[in-house]
C-alpha cells in the first residue's frame, strides 16, 4: 500500500513540477524556480525510496496491482486536461468581453477581434483534446468494467 502511495505522490509531483517548469518559463518570477527546484529534490527523495523499496523488498512491487493504478493515473490525467480546457474556455470567455477586443460591424453584430485567441492557449487546447480522449476512454471503460 505504501508503494502505491509512493507512486501515486510521484506522479503528482512529476506533474506540478512541470506546471512549475512551464509557468517559470512564461513569467520568469522567482517563486515558481524555487518551487521547481523543490519539486527537483522532493522527486530524487520519493525516487530513492521507491528504488530502496524495490531493491530490498522485491516481493511488495510484485504485489502491486497495476492495472488499479493505471486507473487511477488516467482518471487524474483526465480531470487535469478537462480541468485545463475549461480553464482556457473561461479565458477566451473573459476576453470575448472586454470592449478592446470586439467591435460592431454595419449590421451591429458583434465580431470579435483575432486577439481573443491566443496562439499558446490554441495550441495547448488542441494538444490536450487527444491526451484527454484517450485518458478518459480508458478510464471510462475501466469504470464501466468493474461495474458490469
């Protein structure tokens, strides 16, 4: 149990660290390297002792159902991307309504400027869809599985 619990933490921190990587990287704000480097250390500590549990107690990683933590790694990649895409959905939301990025056309419609859109967010959203379908498919059939 602990094993899994290892595992379960080290993805979760593999995953902050790079959100923490990725929004250092677009700010330059000294806080998210500190907490990148945190996340370094904390990664190389919860490594080592999945590696000094595997090499001194092989018959406990035998034990491990994977499948089970498969998924639950995908059920949490999946609210993570959807978690994602509606974060951009209400960004894109927000800027549609502000004056400074629509104007009104002859017929006083409303036509949105291309600056509601970011490039990066764009790219992001489509990158996610594949990892979210493919995530959640096997989470729902997992799902699905165990209740049929």
């Amino acid at each position: 149990m602990v094993v899994i619990v290892l595992f379960l933490v080290l993805f979760v921190s593999l995953g902050f660290h790079v959100s923490y990587l990725v929004k250092y990287i677009q700010t330059r704000k000294p806080i998210f390297l500190n907490r990148y480097v945190l996340t370094t250390v904390s990664n190389v500590f919860i490594s080592s002792g999945l590696i000094f549990v595997a090499l001194y107690r092989p018959m406990v990683v035998q034990k491990i159902k994977f499948p089970l933590m498969m998924w639950i790694i995908t059920g949490f990649i999946m609210v993570m991307t959807l978690m994602a895409q509606i974060t951009i959905f209400q960004r894109v939301y927000q800027r549609s309504k502000l004056p400074e990025n629509y104007h009104y056309n002859f017929f006083g419609k409303k036509v949105l400027h291309p600056t509601v859109l970011k490039p990066g967010e764009v790219a992001f959203f489509f990158a996610t869809v594949p990892l979210f379908l493919l995530a959640g498919a096997y989470f729902i059939a997992k799902l699905l599985r165990f209740f049929i």
